[in-house]
C-alpha cells in the first residue's frame, strides 16, 4: 500500500513538472517575437529636462543667443601685367577674408570682439545664428596692443550680456566658452573647463599700421575649454553667466611647439581690460544722423581748394624710409631737413621725424607725403602723424643709420598751416 502511495505521489509530481515546461514553452513560442509591452517598456521612457539642470545648461540658455558670428571681408586684386603691378582700383573684388566671434554688449547693438578678427577688413558684417541673417557692422573702437575691438551693428535685436568682474576669478572656477569654431557651420558651439591659471603674461611680436615691429605683452586667463579657430572674439563666461574673458589664442603642437605635445591650453583677455574702451565708445555712441553740409560750408570749402590761391609747401626735405629699415621703423617719409621759418617748423616738425600719415591717410612713401601736401591750397590745416625717436634723430647727418641705436620711439601728432614759401615741392 505504501509503495502505491509513493508512486500516486512520484506520477503526481512528473504530471506538474511537464505541465510547467509546456506553459513555459508556450510562453517563449510566440512565433519567437518580443511582445508589444516588453518593447514599449524599452522604448518610451522620458526624461524630465527640469530635473537634468547644470549651470553649464542654465548659461548656454542666458548668453548663447548674444553670441554672433563675426565676418571680415576684403578686396583682392589681380595681376595688371599692362600696368605693372598689383592692385588696380578697378580690379578689386571682395572676398571673405575671415570669420570669428563676438559677444553682444549693450542693448544699442555694440559688439565685443578680438582687433585680429577684423583687422585690414574692407567691410564687416555680424551673422545671428538663428535665423542666419547677415548685418552690416561697423567699427567704433579698438586697440590693437590689447587686440580688442568694437562694432555697431544698428538695429540689432539680440540681448547684450552682463560683464563681470574678471579681477575676482579664481583658478579651479569653471570657464564656459561659446563661439563659432571654423564659422557658421558650427555656430555657438559650448565648450566646458576650468581656469587653469591667472595673470599669464603673453607676449607678440606685432607690426602696427606703419610696418614698425614691436613686442607687447598682456596678461591673459588661461583655460583648458577647448578653443578653436573661429572661437576668436566669443565670450569666456562663469557660472552666473558674466562675460569674464575674450577666447584670443590657443596653443598647439604646431609653430614654435612643434617638438612639444601641447592640449588644452587656452588664453582669454580678462573683460577688465576692455572695459575702458568699452566705455569709452559707451559715452561717443549716438543715434542721431550726421549734419547735412550748409551750402556757405560747401562754398568755403570750394574756395580753399581753389587753384588760384596758390600751391604750398611745408619746407622739408624728405626721403623714403628703405625696405630693410622697415620694421625696426616705420614705413614712411623720413625728414631731412627743416627749413628755418617754414610752415613744418612752425608746426613743430623736426630732422629725423618720419611722417606716417597725412590727414588720417597712412603714407608710406616720401611721393605719397608730397602729393597729399600737393593737395591742398595756402592757408589749409593739415594734421600729421609722425614716428620721432632721438636715436634716429641723432644719426640724421650720417650716411648710415645704424638700426641698433633706435630706441622705442613714439607717435607724435602735430598740426601745420600751409603757405606758398617758393616753387619747390615740399
């Protein structure tokens, strides 16, 4: 009997047993496919954006907008083999020269960018990346030692970005770039680091506008966000979404540092040191249109420029400064010579000086100064701007100048009334 039992119980057991693989089998069969609930269940989850917040997520909301590209274009010119040298006036055709960033700065459309961004530009323009519209900008300020630069773009209706106070940055804060790496294409691309170190001095060697080579050295923030090409001239921000810094320069395994591996050093201009510039053009800035000319200021000006009041002089000798003195000085016309009571004497030119300009336009030759001075008529004011250095000063006799013994130098911008002395040209 108990045996009976015991088999009753093993058969019992062996009957579950299958009816268990066959619910399971049957389970697993389907046509072999995952069900519709599994797959759902896989798919559509959701994230609740309000709970995935950064303050890296928060800046890119405040400033990203205010961000532009910045476009410099130029004129380029072919060969004239009938004339025999480059650059035409009526061959020029523009062209993009280059892109960078800049960062809007007031509510009346002024734009925060690096000088290097728009230098030599024929014409700019600013480019918002959300609707990809162009406008015309133009530039109101700049300092090229710094390399900054401010343009106007009328009617630009983007939100200007607070400036902070870069003199409070600590090394280990958190640096968030935004700009235009390789232009357009990658507009108001985000890039995340830390400062890396402060007060980091920099030093160029740099030719200003005449072709003098000189060395400057600023101080920079140096960060490890990744900067690029086309970066230039955006907005290096905290955490609080204050423009700290102007992205200017990386470096990189290539130039100087071609036997180093270089990653992740970047430099930013501290927003402090353009601040007084950006005042500076805050205080200049007016909407109002310039003043038509009054027919009797017409009148007048037809009468000084008359041929009949002579032709002047400003009683100099000059000569044009050679190619291989270009860079330790200026291009332009160098002073021989100054006539005793003559205008330029009265006018404070002295042997030695080198006239740069004439009239804000840059003369780069002693031809260039004689045909503006040739210009005008007796009794017009010309405004000079000339390169004065007392070792060159001091060499003027001398067959020779020995490039060695020119010191720093400075600009000096002078004031000369013109008269008919005699018939010579200068």
């Amino acid at each position: 009997m108990k045996n009976n039992k015991m088999k009753k119980g093993l058969l019992a057991a062996l009957l579950v047993t299958v009816l268990l693989s066959m619910t399971l089998l049957n389970a697993f069969a389907d046509d072999g496919k995952i069900s519709d609930s599994e797959i759902n269940a896989i798919i559509n989850t959701q994230t609740d954006a309000s709970q995935v917040s950064s303050p890296f997520t928060q800046v890119a909301a405040a400033v990203r907008d205010s961000v532009v590209g910045v476009n410099n274009y130029g004129i380029s010119y072919s060969y004239n083999y009938g004339y025999g040298y480059f650059g035409r006036p009526d061959s020029g055709r523009e062209s993009l020269s280059g892109t960078g960033s800049g960062v809007v700065i007031s509510n009346w459309g002024h734009v925060l960018t690096n000088y290097h961004v728009v230098e030599d530009a024929s014409r700019l323009t600013v480019t918002i990346a959300n609707d990809e519209s162009e406008h015309e900008a133009q530039m109101v300020g700049f300092d090229k030692d710094l390399d900054i630069a401010i343009l106007l773009v009328p009617g630009l209706k983007l939100p200007a970005v607070p400036l902070g106070d870069s003199d409070q940055l600590q090394v280990g804060e958190w640096a968030i770039v935004i700009g235009n790496p390789l232009g357009e294409e990658f507009a108001r691309t985000l890039t995340v680091g830390v400062v890396s170190a402060l007060d980091r001095e920099v030093t160029d060697t740099i030719y200003d506008r005449y072709g003098r080579r000189t060395s400057i050295t600023n101080t920079m923030i140096q960060v490890d966000a990744a900067i690029n090409s086309g970066n230039s001239g955006g907005g290096m921000f905290n955490v609080l979404g204050q423009l700290q810094g102007i992205p200017s320069r990386k470096y990189s395994s290539s130039g100087y540092f071609s036997t180093t591996s270089i990653d992740n050093i970047g430099m930013c201009i501290p927003i402090n040191v353009a601040k007084p510039l950006i005042e500076d053009v805050l205080r200049s800035y007016t909407d109002t249109p310039a003043q038509e000319v009054s027919p009797e200021d017409n009148q007048a000006a037809v009468n000084a420029n008359s041929p009949l009041l002579g032709k002047p002089r400003l009683g100099v000798t000059v000569t044009t400064i050679t190619s291989q003195a270009v860079g330790v000085l200026p291009q332009g016309a160098l002073i021989k010579e100054v006539e005793a009571g003559s205008p330029a004497a009265e006018g404070g030119l002295l042997p030695g000086d080198i006239i740069v300009e004439v009239d804000g336009e840059i003369t780069s030759s002693s031809d260039a100064v004689i045909s503006r001075v040739q210009g005008h008529s007796e009794g017009d004011e010309i405004k000079l701007k000339v390169f004065r250095d007392q070792g060159l000063a001091d060499q003027i006799n001398e067959s020779v100048i020995d490039l060695k013994q020119i010191g720093e130098g400075e600009y000096v911008e002078l004031t000369v009334i013109l008269r008919v002395i005699d018939n010579r040209s200068m």
